[in-house]
C-alpha cells in the first residue's frame, strides 16, 4: 500500500469513527444509557464487532462523548474571556445572552453527554467516572467574569452574588439540552428568553420578600411543607427499606442505570424477596415516587385554590419546589428521566407535566392581562416552559446557599430581575 493509500485509509477510518459516534450521540440523546452497542451498531449499520474497531467498550465511547462536550464548552469559555476587554462589545444583556446562547447551543449538540452527566454511572471505568462528575469550570468562569464586566458598567444590582448567578445560568443553559424543556422553540430563543427573565425579572413590579411571604398563597405552601414527612412507615418495616434504598439507587443512577438485583443487594435481601414484597421494577419506582408526588401537588393544589395573585402563586410553588428538593432529593433527581424527548418505559406517576404547563399558562396569562407580567411579547408556551424550569433551583446552589437564601435568589431570577434599578426601570 502506498503512503498515500494509507492516509486516505485512515482518512475514512476517522470519518467513518465520527459518523458512529455522532449516531450513538442521538441514540443515547433520546433512550439514555439503556442504549447497547448492539443498538448502536445495528442504527450504524454495521456488525457490533465492527463497531469494537473503533471503540474498545461502551464506556470509551462515553468517555469519547463527554469529553467532545467538555472540550466543546472549554472553548467557547476561552474565546470568551479572550474578548472580555475588546472595547467595541459593551457590557449588558446583549453579551450575557450571546454567551448564554452558545452554552445552549453547545448543550444541544451534546444532548447525549447531558444525559450521561445526570446520574454516576453504573460503571467501575475510574476514566468514565471522572468525565461523569467533571463540572464544566471554565465556562461557569467565563461567565462570572462577563457579569462582572456588567456590575463593574452598572448593568447588574451590586448586591448579587455573582458566582450564583453565574452557576444558575449556566446551568439553565445546559437544561436546553433537555428537550421537554425546549419544545419546538429554536434553541437562541429559549435561551434569549430564559436570559432576560433571569436578568430582567417577570414582574412589572419589584414585589418585596416581606409582601411575598405574607400572601395566601405563601402561608399555603408553608402549611403544606410543615406536613410533609419522609417516611409514614415504620423503619423496621422490610418493604419500608426496600423502599429507601431503592430511592437512593434510582436517585444516584437513575431508572434505567439500575436493576433489581442491585436494589436487592444494597438492601441485604434476595431479588426475589424484593419481587414478591413489591413486584415489577416499574412497580418498585411508582412505590418510591407516589408519595413525593402526592405530596407536591396537594401542596400546590392548596396554593392555586388561593386568593393571590398568580405571580404569588408561582412564588409559592416554587417554594414548594425548593424544599421538595430539600427534603426529598433522590425522588427529584429521579424525575430527571423523564426530562428527555423519549422517555424511559415506565410512566411518570409522580409529575403530570402537561397539567403543571397548564396551569403555569394559565397563571401567566392572567397577569400579562392584568399588566403584572412585562414579558408579554413571546409565546405564552414557551414563556411557561421557562418559567417552570427557573422555578427550580439547581441542587448544588440551594446546598450552598440553604432553603430560604435559595428562595430569594429564585425570587430575584425570576420575579424581580437582578439589573439595576435606573434599568430596570
């Protein structure tokens, strides 16, 4: 073979590489891990050992994922803080939305690697392991830096916690990779969207915490919390710590990265006791997430029947969402599964989405009627996919911040805005 014959060889070799790992990425973008690489080699076309040619294992391809959606980001971070004193670009909402939308846009690029970071993987690969739990540094550093450059203009309120806010926005971002959260909506404009609410707030009106917490609605949500309990069974209960491990299997790797026999094991019990206890994996995660669900949406339930205003309401529904989080984080961290265009086999039993996008609408419609609502120039769909998902906190910031320091920040993201006054107004 000639030298020429064999760059032209391994020219293809690496296309042809490319091309498997871009099939696998939308395989696993949409059925998660449960993706084989039988199922890869078959949507390839091409026989699984084939497919071994190009990667030694199923954790490599993984590793090969994560690491184009890091490098990715890592770059977008670098041309950033490389532009950060060009004179001609001017601190503001433009600059942060422009970033915001190309972190999103990255995001969606790497759906597959989105689904890959959500859960630790079921695999001992000490190298899939590290690229699993990596968080994305330099762009949450590159975005710091540019929201300084608008404090330091007079964008932004002086009172802010910049690193925070750097964190809530990146990472709402990413969860435009998510596409139950983007819908049929072109990626630029979510991330426009969720951009301004975050920094311009949804409220035509700045309402104070001390006029917030004092609404029925909020006085609701409370009554609601105080009731919660973790556990109504009693400990020594055998089908009760099924149950709590289960919570902490499904909520660590998620639905489809965990099997009975793993459950069974974790618990010091033989599968087929966890069978004959409980039944069906899809019947064990119904048994761990029926009564967060119910406990969640009795709660809201009792905020809309209020007499407050709907932008209470949806102050108070997200306080029932931070402490659901707070209180019942593994349950949260399995509705993950089914943040993504196919869902996995088993129903939700827990979060009816389309009821909660219904009467999120419904609530924003009310108050952009009543001129309460300055966002008023975007599909109310849409407006209400934004919302729903900056009413949740991303769990790392409230375990930083705590519950009620996590309630205001979603308050200033959301309803206030966080630019400064003469702007805001």
């Amino acid at each position: 073979m000639t030298v020429s014959a064999g760059k032209s060889v391994a020219a293809d070799d690496t296309t042809r590489r490319a091309e498997v790992l871009e099939i696998a990425a939308s395989l696993i973008a949409t059925s998660g891990l449960r993706t084989s690489m039988h199922d890869i080699a078959g949507a390839a076309g091409i026989q699984t050992g084939s497919l071994y040619h190009h990667f030694d294992s199923k954790e490599a391809l993984l590793v090969e994922l994560l690491r184009g959606y890091h490098t990715d980001l890592d770059r977008l971070a670098e041309r950033t803080l490389a532009t950060l004193d060009d004179p001609a670009a001017r601190p503001g909402f433009a600059r942060i939305a422009a970033l915001g939308g190309e972190i999103a846009h990255c995001a969606v690029t790497h759906r597959a690697a989105i689904q890959i970071s959500m859960y630790e993987t079921p695999s001992s690969n000490p190298e899939l392991i590290e690229w699993t739990q990596r968080r994305p540094a330099a762009i949450l550093e590159a975005m710091y830096q540019t929201l300084r450059a608008a404090r330091w203009a007079g964008y932004l309120k002086p009172d802010i916690d910049l690193r925070v806010l750097a964190d809530r926005i990146c990472q709402t971002m990413l969860r435009t990779g998510l596409d139950v959260m983007r819908h049929n909506a072109a990626t630029e404009q979510i991330a426009t969207l969720s951009c301004r609410i975050i920094l311009e707030g949804l409220a035509t009106d700045r309402p104070s915490d001390t006029e917030l917490d004092s609404s029925a609605a909020f006085r609701a949500a409370d009554a609601a919390i105080t009731g919660w309990t973790e556990d109504d069974e009693p400990e020594n209960d055998k089908v009760a710590r099924i149950r709590a491990v289960a919570r902490k299997e499904f909520g660590r790797r998620g639905y489809e990265g965990t099997t009975v026999r793993d459950i069974a094991a974790a618990a010091g019990i033989g599968h087929g006791t966890v069978f004959r206890l409980i039944g069906s994996k899809d019947e064990l995660l119904a048994s761990v997430v029926n009564s967060f669900g119910e406990k969640v949406e009795a709660g809201s339930r009792q905020v809309l029947r209020t007499d407050s205003t709907a932008l209470e309401k949806l102050d108070a529904l997200s306080w029932l969402n931070i402490n659901a989080l707070d209180r019942f984080g593994d349950e949260f961290r399995i509705q993950l599964a089914w943040m993504r265009q196919i869902p996995p086999d088993a129903p939700n039993p827990s979060v009816d989405f389309p009821v909660r996008l219904k009467q999120t609408r419904s609530l924003l419609a009310k108050e952009i009627k009543a001129g309460a609502i300055k966002v008023d120039d975007v599909p109310t769909e849409m407006l209400a996919r934004c919302v729903i998902g900056l009413q949740w906190i991303p769990e790392n910031i409230l375990r930083e911040v705590g519950a009620r320091a996590a309630l205001v920040h979603v308050r200033d993201t959301l309803l206030r805005g966080v630019v400064a006054g003469s702007i805001a107004s």
